[in-house]
C-alpha cells in the first residue's frame, strides 16, 4: 500500500504495528498537521462510516481512537511552536454528555503551540463545572468541543447557563455535529458575549488569535 493508505489503515484496524515508522517516512515531507489532517483523518472519517453501518463496534472504534491518539502524542514533538507566551488563557471542555476528545485535544495542543495558556477540563464537563473554573481560573476565552447531535444543544444550555452567572467572554465552539450557521442563531441567541464556530483546530487558532490581538 502507498505510504498515505497505510497511515489510514492503522487508524481503521486499530493497530500501532509499524505506525512509528510510518509516521517517521510521512514527517520526511509533510507536516505533523498534514499528516493528521489528510492520511489520519480520513481513517477517522472511514472508521465513522464503518460504525454508522455497524461493521464496527464500540471496542474497535475505541483501538482505532488509541491509534489516532498515539499518533497526535508522537507528532506532537515536531510541530512548530511559537516562543510568544501567555497571548491569553484558554478554558476547553468537552460539553456534558460526550466522551469524544481526539478534536479537542488537538485543539490544546495547537493554542498551546502558539502561545496559549490552555486549562483543559476534560470530558463530560457540566456548565456549573465550567462556571466554577472560569471563576477559578480567569480565562480570556471559553473553547466549548462536542461530537454528538446532542452536544450541540448542550452548548445551547451552556451559554443559557452563562448568560445566568453574568459570563460573557467569548466562546470558541467547534466539532463534527456543530455548524456556522447552528452557532450564530442558536448558540449565540442564549448569549450576550461573543460565540464563534471554528471548523478545525487551526481555524480555532486563528480566531482566537484575532480575538487576543
Ligand atoms: Co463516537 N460517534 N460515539 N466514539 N465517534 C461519532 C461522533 C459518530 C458521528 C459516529 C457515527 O455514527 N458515524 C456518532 C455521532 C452521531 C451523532 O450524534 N451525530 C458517534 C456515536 C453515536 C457514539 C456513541 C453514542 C456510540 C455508542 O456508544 N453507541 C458513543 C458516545 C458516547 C458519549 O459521548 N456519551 C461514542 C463513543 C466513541 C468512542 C469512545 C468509541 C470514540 C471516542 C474516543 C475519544 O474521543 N477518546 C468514538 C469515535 C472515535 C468516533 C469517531 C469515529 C471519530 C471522532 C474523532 O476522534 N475524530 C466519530 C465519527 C467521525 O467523526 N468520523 C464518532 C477525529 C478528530 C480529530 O476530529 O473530534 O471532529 P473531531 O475534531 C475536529 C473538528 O471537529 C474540530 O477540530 C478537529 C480537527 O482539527 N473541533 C474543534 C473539534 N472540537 C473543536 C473545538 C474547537 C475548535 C475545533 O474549539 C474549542
């Protein structure tokens, strides 16, 4: 198989065999985020696919999410980073209900990259967890991720609930189920500060950098 199909095959079997290697020959000339979002995403998007005709089931997605993982951590050492620091804080959570954090994961090691200060609260975080931290931690901006349809409603509730504790610091909100369109009408009605929808991980990044200059 050709370099860019075996990289997407180990994502879709689920297995590391030879992947470190693989990666190593792709880095010869691509870009870590290259590979992640060409060869990686699109066994991520045929492990979707395969799940969606239940030729896959929970457990074999999951490997292939170690995979996908794996393959971010060891990327991750040769992606470019900035020596600017502290351009702002960042808060990100996968919203209440969702256990998908591949996206968001990429997210903070992209804003962290480039000079982000970045608390990331995990999964399944409930908007009074969210409070409690902005309270906490003081961020300049709030990165809401969620991957399920129903994500996007807890986003809804989530900025409902901010709105009640008197926040209204921009939120950056992105994932698979999520669109410009959901976020400018139905997120932002419930909201009084800023809520911008960023499709990737470097899209977020370009927002919250203009956001932060
Ligand atoms: Co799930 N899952 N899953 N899953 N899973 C999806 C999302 C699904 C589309 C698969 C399908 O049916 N085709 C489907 C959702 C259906 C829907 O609601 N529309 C689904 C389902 C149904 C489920 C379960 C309900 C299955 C079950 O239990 N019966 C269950 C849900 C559990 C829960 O959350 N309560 C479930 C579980 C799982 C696993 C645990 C097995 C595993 C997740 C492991 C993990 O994350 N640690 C998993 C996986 C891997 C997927 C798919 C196959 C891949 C997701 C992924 O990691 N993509 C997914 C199908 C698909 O997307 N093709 C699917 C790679 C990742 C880099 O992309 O997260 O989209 P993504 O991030 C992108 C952008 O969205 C964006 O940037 C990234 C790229 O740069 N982005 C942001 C994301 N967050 C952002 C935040 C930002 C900015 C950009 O700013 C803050």
């Amino acid at each position: 198989l050709p370099l860019s199909d075996r990289l997407a095959r180990y994502v879709i079997d689920g297995t590391k065999e030879g992947l470190i290697a693989d990666l190593d020959e792709a880095l010869q000339s691509y870009k870590p985020l290259e590979i992640i979002n060409g060869p990686l995403m699109a066994g991520m998007t045929e492990v979707g696919r395969l799940f969606n005709n239940n030729e896959l089931i929970v457990a074999e997605v999951l490997q292939s999410a170690e995979v996908m993982k794996a393959a971010v951590a060891y990327l991750e050492q040769y992606m470019e980073k900035s020596d600017t620091y502290a351009k702002g804080r960042l808060l990100l959570a996968t919203v209440k209900g969702d256990v998908h954090d591949i996206g968001k994961n990429l997210v903070e090691i992209i804003m962290a990259n480039n000079g982000f200060d970045v608390v990331n609260l995990g999964i399944k975080v409930a908007p009074e967890q969210l409070i409690q931290a902005i309270r906490e931690h003081q961020p300049d901006m709030v990165g809401l991720s969620g991957l399920l349809v129903k994500s996007a409603q807890q986003m809804v509730v989530t900025a409902e609930d901010f709105r009640h504790a008197g926040i209204d610091l921009p939120i950056l909100v992105g994932g698979a189920a999520l669109t410009k369109k959901f976020t400018l009408t139905k997120i932002a009605d419930k909201y009084d500060g800023p809520v911008l929808y960023a499709k990737d991980a470097m899209e977020g990044l370009d927002i919250a950098n203009q956001l932060m200059s």
